[in-house]
C-alpha cells in the first residue's frame, strides 16, 4: 500500500521585540501584537516606581474618585530647581485655582466634606479598607438620591460607616460607631434607617462575628476563641440564640470559654468590652450552663 504523505507543520510564528509576528521560514511579517509589559526596564523596586507614569486606582474615598491631577508643594521645576519668587506666585495661584475647580458646586463640597468625615470614623475604630469604600458609595447614593437634605452631615456619615459595617459582616455596635463621630447613638439610628428604608439587605448581626473581636480586645488565646465558636455553634442548634442579643450571648461565650481554660477574665472586663451589663452576661449564662450541661467549679 502507498504511504500516506504526512503534512509539515507549520513552524510558530517569531515575536519580536518591536511586537511583530514573523513567519521563521519565509521571514514575512504575519501581524503585530501589542506589547502588555512596559517600554522600560527596571531593576529594583526604586527604579520601578519612578518610571511608572500612572497614578494611584480610582476610589470612591475621594469626591473627584481621585482622577483629578494634583500641584505639588515642592516649588521646583522639572529639573528639580527652585522656583524664582515670580514663578512661585504664579504657582501659587495656579494651585489655588486647580483646588476651587476641583470643588466646582454645594453637592461636591458636601460629599468632600463627608468622605473626609467617613475617613477619621474609620481611623478612630480601625475599620478595614473595604467599609470605607463601601460607605463611600452608599453616602454617594443618597446623595443622589437627595437624601441628605436637612440632615447634619455627621449623622450621616455614622449612619453609612454602621450600614457598611453590617453589610461587610463587622461588630460595631451604634454606640461605638456614634462615640467615634461624636453624634448622639439616636441621631446614628435615625440616619442609618433612612439611609436603609428598603434600598439594602441588612444581613442580622450574627454572635460569631462579635467573638473574635472580644478574644482580641481581651488578649484571649485562640483556644478560648475556638471553645467560643464551639459553644455558640451547640446552642444555635438548641435554638437558644433566638431572641437574645448577638453581643450578650457572645460575651457570655467568651467567658465560658475562658473559665473553662483557666484563663479568667471576670464578667465585668467582658461586659465592659462587650457594651452590655454584667446582668446580661449572668443571665446567658445560667442558660448556656443549663442547657449545655457544663460542670462549672468557680
């Protein structure tokens, strides 16, 4: 029988370094494909950030979401020479003007002023990147929505940092969240429901959320954190979390947890960082203790 003939592939077309695809065999330029990487190299981490020629990400933490350029206070040229007095002035009115413009309208000033708000909330309670940005644009929306007409820009502000706080899954309660904005717990309240009012789905504080946040603040070990979540998770079956407060029955938790390990920490230290009373704390107790059939020696 005849043999078959086998075709010859094909060889892969050659990349330059200019970007073209070249045909090996023949050397006619078959196309061009865009170079993804940069046109410069680097070699340390120095070199890199000076040659890069993009600026930070946009985010919703900044009124013109940062994609606005900015004139620096450095007063020297490009040859990183010093201004005369003549250029500085000029400068100077430049920068000025570059800031007004920035700011344009009432409903950017109120939003610039809100953000850097929502930004020092953050600080004072240590909130992770992600409740700010969340924050952000839920204040965005209602200010769209001209929802904060009337209303103190600092409420506000408390009432988007605690619905992004439930949203992201975080233990804040509206105490802390009113005594980081210095607004009263009501005024937090009151924002927080009209900023909610149907627009989200506010997921239920759950008491495991509130766990780690107390092992943290009482320099627990993990293994008073670990019985905590094992504790929590019985009686959720037993159906004894329903109707009680997520922070009460946390802290009571905790504090089997921490007898049981021998690391004491008494039910006043708990409650202090729990934001309850110590009657609250007694009374989950006893039925925690009942119902999960724990032997106790104080």
């Amino acid at each position: 029988m005849p043999k078959q003939k086998t075709k010859d592939k094909k060889p892969e077309p050659i990349r330059t370094p200019e970007g073209e695809l070249v045909d090996p065999t023949t050397g006619e330029v078959l196309g061009y494909e865009m170079s993804r990487g940069p046109e410069w190299r680097a070699f340390d981490h120095e070199q890199r950030e000076k040659r890069t020629r993009i600026g930070a990400p946009s985010t919703f933490t900044i009124h013109d979401k940062g994609l606005s350029t900015m004139i620096d206070w450095h007063d020297r040229d490009i040859y990183g020479k010093k201004l005369s007095p003549g250029q500085k002035a000029q400068v100077y009115r430049m920068r000025k003007w570059q800031r007004r413009t920035r700011v344009s309208d009432a409903i950017e000033r109120n939003l610039s002023y809100a953000l850097s708000e929502m930004s020092k909330i953050t600080d004072k309670l240590k909130l992770p990147k992600n409740v700010l940005e969340t924050s952000s644009v839920i204040y965005r929306k209602a200010a769209k929505e001209r929802l904060i007409r009337g209303r103190t820009v600092q409420g506000m502000s408390a009432g988007a940092i605690y619905l992004a706080c439930r949203q992201c899954g975080l233990a804040r309660t509206l105490r802390e969240v009113a005594e980081a904005s210095n607004v009263s717990r009501k005024e937090v309240g009151r924002s927080y429901r009209l900023l909610v009012d149907g627009r989200y789905f506010v997921p239920p504080p759950k008491p495991s959320q509130y766990i780690t946040k107390f092992s943290s603040q009482l320099t627990m070990q993990g293994k008073v954190e670990e019985i905590s979540h094992k504790i929590l998770g019985t009686a959720k079956k037993l159906k004894l979390t329903v109707g009680k407060s997520p922070s009460g029955v946390a802290a009571a938790s905790s504090y089997i947890a921490s007898v049981l390990t021998g690391e004491k920490k008494t039910q006043r230290e708990i409650a202090e960082i729990a934001n309850v009373t110590e009657v609250t704390i007694r009374n989950r107790y006893k039925e925690l203790v009942e119902r999960l059939k724990f032997e106790i020696s104080l």
